[in-house]
C-alpha cells in the first residue's frame, strides 16, 4: 500500500484527477480525508487569490463605511494581504484620507463590527500602501475614519490577496 505523500507525488499539480482517483483505492478512510484535502491543494482551492475589497474605483467624500450587503466574506482565508490605491484626492487645503479595514461575523447590522488594521493617512494621488492583516473575521469591509479639507473627495481601490495555511 502507498502512503498518502506517494500517491501525491505520483500525481503531481500537473496531472489529471483520474490519477488521483485510481490512487484512492489503495487507501483507508483516514488516508482518503488527507488525500481529499491534497486533492483540493492540488485544484487551487487552498492556494492564494486574489481578492477585491473595492475592486472598482470607490469615490467618497465624506467619512463612513461600506455598507455591509458589498461586505467581503474571507471564511476561506487566513491571512489577507491589500493594498490601499489612493487614486485621485480632490479639495483645497491639503486634502488626505484615512481608511480601515473593519471585521465582523455578520452583515444584518454594525454592531459587533471591530478594526482590523488601519492604513496610513493618504495625502498624495497615486500612491499605495501594502498592509498585512492577520485572522480576519467571517467578512471584512472598509472605513472612511477621516477626511479633511475643503471640499473634499477621495477616489480609491483596495485589492489583495487571500491566503490559507493549511
């Protein structure tokens, strides 16, 4: 009989299922869990993607958060890395912005919604910020915090990528 690790290899992230599916009849229920979960390693399931809080350019004036029906649901990730693109700020009067990224288990209601990071204060156009956020709850959304100026706009992306380790 082979071990889980051999029938793995035999197959390679480069093979057809059918190999892994033959494979399997050599092995017990405890061997067919570890090789389902290799099985799903092996599709890409597990493997880091690409994720969009704000995949579209969002425009915003005034400070609040995103409501929570566009709120991003990251149960399948453990660790997400973003990056906030601040792509246009409008107004006089040096204007910059400041946003978070905020989790929470549910998205009926604010309430139980805590920060997760924050990204640093925008003051320039076309500029970006790369920020690790680690155990994330079930959804995430962002946070305008501060806006200042007079009259003032900010347009802005936030795109990353979800990992699982495990």
């Amino acid at each position: 009989m082979r071990t889980v690790r051999e029938v793995i290899l035999a197959a390679g992230a480069d093979e057809p299922t059918p190999v892994v599916r033959i494979a399997t009849a050599e092995l017990g229920n405890r061997e067919r869990s570890s090789l389902a979960i290799a099985r799903r390693k092996l599709r890409g399931l597990l493997a880091p993607r690409m994720i969009g809080v704000a995949s579209d350019p969002v425009r915003v004036s005034a400070v609040g958060a995103q409501d929570l029906r566009l709120a991003l649901d990251v149960l399948d990730y453990d660790v997400l890395d973003l990056e906030l693109r601040i792509l246009r700020l409008e107004g006089t009067m040096s204007p910059d912005v400041t946003i978070e990224i905020q989790t929470g288990m549910q998205t009926q209601s604010a309430i139980g919604w805590v920060t997760l990071d924050t990204f640093n204060r925008a003051s320039a156009r076309d500029t970006s910020e790369l920020r690790h956020f680690g155990n994330p709850l079930r959804y995430i959304r962002w946070n305008v915090t501060a806006i200042t100026g007079t009259n003032p706009a900010a347009t802005f992306q936030i795109r990353g990528i979800g990992r699982r380790w495990g």
